[in-house]
C-alpha cells in the first residue's frame, strides 16, 4: 500500500497542503513545531478514521475554522480516493466519493 498525495484543509497548524509523495522516499523535515507530526497524524488518520495521539476530533481542526478536511489517493491494488470531513460534531467518511456509513467498512476496505 501507498499513499500518492495529500491534500490538508485546516487541519492542525495547516490552512492547506497539497503534497506528491514519490514513489520511493521521502523525508519530512523542518524546524520544531512547523507541523511534520501533523502531517503524519493526517496520514493515520486518513487510515483510521482518529488521532494517534488519542484527542478528540474538533482538536483536529485548525484555530479558528468550523471544519478540517484530509483527502488522500492510497495505491492499492488500484488507485482509492479517500476523504475526512470534520465539523467538531460530526465525522464523515468517503472512499471514491461514496459516503462510508459504517467504521469496520472502512476499515475493510483498506486492509
């Protein structure tokens, strides 16, 4: 499994951010604080559907803002669109635009 991109709207520190990952390696790097835990926390939760580190999911969201969004193309066996919609209420969840109703759905279909 691989990512191919991701694309951030207020989440954490990032009003937005669109990043190309390659298909080799790639390396995250930056002063303290700039946000390259957050990256890798929108990464697990495009994969789980919550945090790492265990918060609530209006944390999540960007000072100031209503709602979060992560999206990211996965390779696997094909190419999957997924996205998270935060509200700090509500969670949404979409694979190739398709509205996942169900946690373990999800979850099935990325394993």
């Amino acid at each position: 499994m691989r990512i191919l991109n991701l694309k951030l709207q207020n989440f954490r520190n990032y009003d937005q951010l669109n990043i190309e990952f390659n298909p080799c390696k790639n390396l995250i790097i930056g002063k303290n604080t700039m946000g390259k835990t957050n990256i890798v926390e929108a990464i697990y939760v495009l994969a789980f559907t919550k945090s790492f580190r265990g918060s609530k999911d209006n944390i999540l969201i960007n000072f100031g803002s209503d709602h979060a969004r992560i999206e990211g193309t996965v390779e696997n066996n094909g190419k999957n669109d997924y996205k998270i919609l935060l509200n700090g209420v509500d969670k949404k969840v979409f694979i190739n635009n398709n509205p996942v109703s169900r946690l373990m759905d999800y979850l099935s279909h990325i394993n």
